[in-house]
C-alpha cells in the first residue's frame, strides 16, 4: 500500500518511531516529526507537543539550496540522524 500525507502531494517513504516521537521521510526527501518534543527530538523550537506531522522547512532548504537529498534516515530514542547523498551526516 501506499501512504500519502494529509493534504499533501507527497508519498511517505520511510517511518520511523523513537521513545515518544515519530518521523517521516518522503519521496521529495523532506522530513516531517511529530510527537513529544521536550528534548527537541523533533527538531522544531518553543513546542512541547506536536500533534500532527510538520515539516522541518529550515532543514529542508538548507539541504535544497545545497542540492542535498535525505537518502537515510534513523531514528533513536530521543534523536534523528540522517545521511544525504553527498554523504554528509545531520543529527538533532
């Protein structure tokens, strides 16, 4: 089966879960984190808790401006690691 975002034109690629959060990767290779953020596991400032899937827009033009694309993405307890594919590694 295939699953698509709310709303959105993008299919999910890749889910994974931590201790108390979730991330998305996607098609066009962007993130999206939901679920507790009190260690900022999700990677979005001033939110404890967040209900729904929200893309991380910040990260996401960084690696487009540089022509980077998320092709791993793992997750961990109360953190992310991705690795694109000019092999540069991102965690928070």
């Amino acid at each position: 089966e295939e699953y698509y975002l709310k709303k959105k034109d993008e299919k999910v690629q890749r889910i994974e879960l931590g201790s108390t959060h979730y991330v998305i990767l996607t098609n066009k290779g962007n993130i999206y984190t939901w679920g507790s953020n009190i260690m900022g596991q999700c990677g979005i400032e001033n939110e404890i808790f967040i209900k729904e899937p929200k893309p991380l827009e910040a990260f996401h033009d960084e690696l487009h401006k540089n022509n980077e694309n998320i092709k791993q993405l793992s997750v961990g307890y109360n953190y992310n690691i991705v690795l694109t594919n000019k092999n540069n590694i991102y965690g928070w």
